[in-house]
C-alpha cells in the first residue's frame, strides 16, 4: 500500500524533528537493518552452532531414552 503525498510529508517533518531533537536516535534508526556482513555472519555462525548442539543433545537424550526401555 503506498503512503499518500500528504503522508509522506508528515513522515519527512517528523523524521526532520527527530533529527533535531535526538540526532542520536535519527541515526540508529538510520542504520537499523544494516548490520554490517561480518556481524551478520557471526551471527548466523552462532544461530547454527546452537543449532547443531540442540539437535546433538536431543539425539544423545533420545538414545538414553531408547536404551533406558
């Protein structure tokens, strides 16, 4: 859905205010979204190296269980 001409101004003045106001703020919601690469793979790194040691623990419990019965 596109934004209307007059929403789009709105959004310009409040982005221009928040500029003025908290110039900190403005410029990490500018840069939210693009993390650089590097953090981005490390990331992905730890998300699937989590992963793999979830799924290693619930096959070493699913094999205790196997053998338990």
């Amino acid at each position: 859905m596109a934004l209307s001409m007059e929403e789009r101004r709105i959004l310009a003045q409040i982005e221009v205010r928040l500029s003025e106001d908290d110039p900190r703020l403005a410029h990490r919601f500018a840069e939210l979204g693009t993390s650089p690469p590097r953090r981005r793979r490390r990331r992905i790194r730890i998300i699937a190296a989590v992963g793999i040691a979830l799924a290693v623990l619930a096959a070493t419990v699913a094999a205790i269980a196997t053998a338990i019965t």
